[in-house]
C-alpha cells in the first residue's frame, strides 16, 4: 500500500532524502520547507501522513500540528 506524505523540514538536505527515501519505497512525496506552505498543502492534498519538523523558521510546528 502506498501512501501520500507531506515531508515538512526547513533542511534543504535533509528534506531531500527523506523524500528520496519515502519514493524508493513506493509512496508519494510531497515537500516543503514552511510550515504556513504546509498548513495549504494539508488542506489541499490531504496527504495520509505528515512528517514534520518542529523548528519550522516561520511558524513553529507545533502550531502546524
């Protein structure tokens, strides 16, 4: 089974491999480093699962979740 993710990390890098690592296994990746980009992309896609970072530079991801 597959499933949509929203990879939310501030880290360039780090955001990448998440998301290289997540596709490898068959899943859907979508990516941002924002977490008010992440509050549209929630509302949008409605992905299945949220991997998300809690020290967002513009909202902390706390107030995200």
């Amino acid at each position: 089974m597959t499933a949509t993710i929203l990879v939310v990390e501030d880290e360039r890098k780090l955001r990448e491999l998440l998301r290289e690592m997540l596709e490898r296994e068959g899943h859907t990746v979508i990516s941002t480093g924002l977490g008010a980009d992440a509050l549209d992309i929630a509302r949008r896609m409605l992905p299945d699962l949220v991997v998300l970072d809690l020290g967002l530079p513009d909202i902390s991801g706390e107030e995200v979740a």
